[in-house]
C-alpha cells in the first residue's frame, strides 16, 4: 500500500471514528432526556389519580417523592455497577427500566402498582444520572481530544434539568385531549424507551468493564457547601413542581391538565435557557446569578398566592425564575465540583450530587404534604416553606461564594 492510500484510508477510518462517536454522544442525550423525562411524566395526573383513588394531599406528596428511594439506592451502587458493565451497560439498564415502570403503571391500576412503577423510575434515574453527564465528556473527549468539556457538561446539566419539564408537558397534553389519559402517556414511553435502547446498541464503551470489580458505594465526597446549595436549589424547585398542580386547580381555579403540565415545562425549560445563556460565564458567576433568580422567583411565587385575588401570571413568572435559578445553581455547583475531580472521581461526584439534589426534591414537599393535610391553607403553607427555602439557598450560596472567593 502506498504512503498515500495508507494516509487516505488512515484518515477516512479517523472520520468514520468521529462520526460514530458524534452519534453515540446524541444518542446518549437522547436516552438520558427519556429517563428524565419520565421521572416527572405523572405530575400533571395527579388529581386523576386523586379522584380515582381517592388519594389524600399527603399521600399524593409521598407518591410524588418516593422515587427518591429507588434512585439513591441505585446511586450508592453506581459505582460497582459502572465498574461491571461499563456506561454503555448502566445507560442501556436505566431505559429498560424505565419501560419496565411505564408497564407496571400502565398494567397495574392500583396505588400499589404507582408505588412501585415509581420506585423503579428511582432506579433508572439511579442508573443513568450518575453515569450520563461523564459518558458524555468522555464522548466528546473521544470525538475530540482537545475539546473543551464544558459543552459536554453544559448538555448534560441541560437534559437533567430541561427533561423534567418534557414529561409533565406529554402527559399534561395527552391527558387533555385524549380518553386514556393515563395509559397512553405511559405506552408512549415504552416505545421512546425501545428507540433509545437501539440508538445505544451502537455506542462505544468509554470505560474498562470489569465483571468482578470490587463492590463500593458509588458516591464521593464533595464540599459540604455545595452540597448544602443543591439540596436548597432544588428543594425550591421540588416545592413547586410537586404542589403546582395543586395550587392550579384549588388555589387559583385551573385545574386544565395541559396547563400543569405546560407550567412545569417552563419551569424546568426555563433551567435550561438560563444555562445555556451563561456558557461563557465561570461557575462562580453562574452560582451568584442562580441565587438571585430563586429568591425573587420564591418571593413572586409566596405573593401570587397570598394576594386576596391569587395570580395565575405571578405564578408561572415565579416559577419560570425558580427554574431558572435552580439551573443555574446546579450548572455552578457541578463545575465547581467537576472541575476539580480527576476523570476517575467524575462518576461517583456525580452521582453524590444527584443523591443531594434528591433529598431536595422530596424533602420540602413532602413536609407540605403534611401541612396541607393537617389543615394549614396553601397561602400559610407557601409562606413557611417558602421563607425556609429561601433561607437555605441564600446561605448555602453565600458560603460557596465565600469559599470560592478565598481559593
């Protein structure tokens, strides 16, 4: 073979690598914006399930938030799962399950049966969150060797963020417009899930399976500082996308299922604007600008329900910068812990994060749960979790920011 045809070959075959790992990179998004997607996909249907079953507030709060147990559990073994069968194999495990919770929803038509369905939606975010984010540097890093990973972490910070929203829209809308409001959204995820499966089968491994790694829990420590500001970023954010639904249909008489799912899409959409809008800023910057969202958002969103004629457009412009500001918050606290993790550290840091921003979506809510339950109104209710929430995120940012500033 003449140097030529070697070079011509040599440089098609480089091609075709950088082709195939560019494919394996969307297909990756794709799949995590499927689980995702998924974990929220009943927040609109919840007073179906209420009516149907005749659930308390409580009880629906609790539902809501138990996902957070199969999904911690799946973090601590991440790791040792990882290390066994790779990124490709905890990605591939993760949308499985999620076909697996979308049957048993769809099939079981019990309390039980949404219990569990919604456990397993646990395990698949377990599975994919901790592993999707690094997947995806690696990818890139494979395309490119001296790429800049931050595009690769802001994609990945978008669709963790962003997919919340895409759930809660489909559901919402088909639960409008449809007679089986609450099959279909689920038999739509199972075929979502079977096209992600294939669109993975061609991805390459970017790790080093080994089937008989040492079992490990799959977290690592992080600064108590950043931990502290993602748990109080999305207890905000798990404030309102839990009790939303409710406060639409009782507090401000609207009880359209499209509109609850349309308004945690701005939410979560809002999240992803906002980080992609700061690309070019340093974490510490997108941190501070994070804060300062969700307070005013927190603020907007005590007032539009405490005003003697509630408002709907205070509502969604409080969450819109709640969504926003959680974005944010989580954009700078995964850089800041990124940035300083060697690349075999990135995995377990993640998924230690991803175990933080859980305790935050289920904590606040399901606390309000209880108040709703127990007889305080929805105004009182807002008020103190709201002030609490707002107090944990303009602390814990302070002292990131503090911190930060003293490096």
């Amino acid at each position: 073979m003449s140097g030529r045809t070697a070079l011509v070959t040599g440089t098609t075959d480089g091609i075709a690598v950088s082709r195939r790992h560019g494919a394996a990179f969307w297909a990756v998004a794709f799949a995590f914006l499927v689980v995702m997607a998924f974990a929220t996909l009943p927040s609109p249907l919840y007073g179906l399930y209420r009516t149907r079953d005749h659930l308390s507030t409580l009880t629906v709060t609790v539902v809501y938030a138990v996902f957070a147990c199969g999904a911690i559990a799946a973090l601590l073994c991440e790791h040792v799962v990882v290390a066994r069968i790779g990124r490709r194999g905890a990605m591939r495990g993760g949308v499985a399950t999620v076909m697996v919770a979308a049957a048993v929803i769809a099939v079981w038509k019990a309390l039980p049966g949404l219990v569990v369905g919604r456990v397993l939606t646990g395990v698949s975010v377990g599975l994919a969150a901790g592993t999707a984010t690094t997947y995806l540097i690696e990818l890139r890093l494979r395309d490119d060797p001296n790429a800049s990973v931050v595009r690769a972490r802001t994609i990945g910070t978008s669709v963790n963020i962003g997919a919340l929203g895409v759930g809660p829209l489909v559901a919402g809308v088909l639960a409008e417009w449809t007679s089986l409001p609450l099959t279909l959204p689920y038999v739509l995820f199972i075929g979502l899930g079977a096209f992600a499966l294939l669109s993975l089968a061609a991805a390459p491994e970017t790790g080093t399976p080994n089937s008989h790694a040492k079992a490990s829990l799959g977290v690592a420590g992080i600064p108590g500082r950043a931990a502290a500001a993602t748990i109080a970023a999305f207890s905000a954010t798990g404030l309102f996308a839990g009790l939303s639904g409710i406060f639409l249909a009782t507090t401000l008489d609207r009880p359209s299922h499209a509109l609850a799912g349309a308004t945690l899409f701005l939410v979560f959409s809002s999240g992803v604007v906002s980080q992609l809008a700061t690309g070019k800023l340093r974490a510490s910057r997108v941190l501070a600008l994070g804060v300062t969202s969700m307070l005013a958002g927190l603020a907007l969103l005590v007032t539009a329900v405490r005003l003697s004629t509630p408002s709907l457009v205070l509502f969604l412009v409080g969450g819109a910068l709640i969504g926003a500001g959680a974005g944010l918050v989580f954009k700078g606290t995964t850089g800041i812990v990124l940035e300083a993790a060697a690349p075999e550290e990135r995995v377990a840091m993640t998924s230690t994060l991803i175990i933080t921003a859980l305790f935050g979506l289920s904590i606040p809510v399901v606390g309000a749960g209880i108040a709703l339950s127990e007889g305080v109104s929805a105004a009182s209710t807002v008020l103190g979790f709201g002030t609490a929430v707002a107090l944990g995120v303009a602390l814990s940012g302070w002292a990131l920011l503090r911190r930060r500033a003293r490096q």
